[in-house]
C-alpha cells in the first residue's frame, strides 16, 4: 500500500517535473555551457574568460550599478506607495471597486503598450506633460534627457503599484478585525494600531512583495527598450538590455550567457538574503 501510495504521488509529480526540468533546468545548464564560448553561430570555447572581462568591463559594472539603483528605487517606491494605497482601498466607500479597478489596470495592461504611451506623452515637442506644464506656465521638461532614469522609475512604480496594493489588500483582508477592536478599545491610537498589528501580521506579504518586485526590477528590459532605447549614453541601459545587446548587435552569445548566468547567482542571493531577514522578523 505504500509503495502504491508513494508511485501515485510520484506519476501526479511527474508533469511539473518536467515541465521545470524542460523549461527551467535545462535551459540554465545549456546557458552555463555557452558561458564558456564565444561567437554566435560557430562557438569557440574559452574557458572562464567570459567571467573575467565581466568583472574588468565597465560597460557592464556601469549597467549593474544602475540596475542595482533602479530596482532599489522601484522596490521601495512601490511597496510604500502599494501599502498606502491598500489601507486607503481597504475602507469602505462608495466606488471603491472601480477605483481600485483602475488603479490595477495599468499591471494588466502590456508592457509595449506602457512604454509606446509613456515615450509619446513625454516626447519634449508634443508630449502631452510638458503641453501641461507650457499650460499652467511652468517651464517644459526634457524628461528622458536629463531625468532618464528617474523616469523609468516613475513609470515602473505607477505600473506596479496597483499588483502591490492588491497583494497587500489580500493581506489585509487575512487579519482578524478582533484584534484591531480588542487594541481600540484598550485605547490604542490609529498609528500604534498600524505599527502593533498590521505591520508584524503583512511580514508574509512584504516578504513576497520584496521577493517579487526585486525579481521583476533586475530582470527589467521592455521599459528601457521602448522608452530610451538604453539612452541617453548608457543612462538606462540596464543590465538585462545589456545583454541583449551583447546578443543581437555585438553578437556574442557566449559572453550574453556569461553575464546571464551573473544576474542568476544575484538573484539567488539576494533573494536568499531578503528570506532569511524576512524569517528572522517574523520569529521575532
């Protein structure tokens, strides 16, 4: 019977297995070959050479710097601005469906779009934000000249703050109103309320929204593709459009693999970090 039991579990296994084994694994372990190559079509193998120019090229500690810099910012931008607007979502009202509607739309809808909009409405001739500064008798922006990367930030964090703020509103949901009673009638204040039973109880979900956004943010690419194309310079040129690059103009698949295979043991770690943080708060 448990032999039986244990090969049910197994063949219900099966598919997920290799599924991650056929597009998750697989594809990691055939990266990591090609990081030891160079060329695109006739590859040459060249030992850890690869990871050597990475960390002597400044191109590329340039885009990990600013990557770096850009998923910070998104990642505490959005967490702040998700929260905030989670508690403000989570009271009754009139409308309170339809906003919370619109303020998730801009997730839901296609990156390509995000960025062919925002490139127009920031376009410095006839952009729709600088047309309302010109408006109301401010002086017009060169917006993604002088502020490119803020920019992107800005863009990023109105994009997913909505997917932040929903996470956040099922967190909310998931604590028992009892204790916010127990602590108004003990006479506890709005914000000692806050900080007592509302932060410790979201520890789970800020952890998965710190996992998620720093995932997303480092892996970023359609925004700088679409919107600055990388520019102005190497001001937007993030590590993952930098890999692209390194693809499809310089053609070298090898050296793409290498700094791919980079970001992975970054993500890992710094994903690895924020678990064990998050888990020793909440044992506390």
């Amino acid at each position: 019977m448990r032999r039986r039991q244990c090969l049910t579990a197994y063949l219900f296994l099966l598919p997920a297995v290799l599924y991650f084994g056929i597009f998750f694994f697989w594809p990691i372990a055939s990266e990591f070959q090609l990081s030891f190559t160079r060329g695109f079509t006739t590859l040459t193998p060249v030992g850890a050479a690869n990871y050597t120019q990475i960390i002597n090229d400044p191109v590329v500690r340039h885009a990990f710097l600013i990557t770096l810099v850009y998923a910070f910012a998104c990642l505490a931008l959005s967490t702040v601005i998700g929260l905030l607007l989670a508690l403000i979502l989570n009271q009754e009202f009139r409308g309170r469906t339809v906003v919370r509607t619109m303020i998730l739309t801009p997730y839901m809808t296609s990156i390509a779009i995000i960025g062919l909009m925002w490139r127009n409405m920031l376009d410095p001739t006839t952009g729709v934000l600088n047309a309302v500064l010109s408006a109301v008798g401010l002086p017009e922006q060169q917006w993604l000249a002088t502020h490119p990367l803020a920019t992107l930030v800005g863009i990023t964090v109105w994009q997913e703050s909505g997917y932040v703020m929903l996470l956040f509103l099922a967190g909310l949901q998931g604590i028992d109103q009892q204790l916010y009673e127990a602590a108004r009638l003990d006479g506890a204040s709005v914000w000692r309320r806050f900080r007592s039973i509302t932060l410790p109880l979201l520890a789970p979900t800020t952890l998965f929204v710190m996992l998620i956004g720093m995932t997303s943010s480092l892996q970023q690419f359609g925004l700088p593709y679409i919107v600055t194309n990388g520019g102005p310079g190497n001001a937007t040129s993030l590590y993952v459009y930098q890999v692209y690059q390194e693809t499809f103009t310089s053609g070298n698949l090898g050296y793409a693999s290498a700094m791919s295979f980079l970001l992975l043991v970054v993500i890992l770690i710094l994903s690895m970090i924020q678990l064990l943080v998050g888990r020793r708060k909440e044992a506390l």
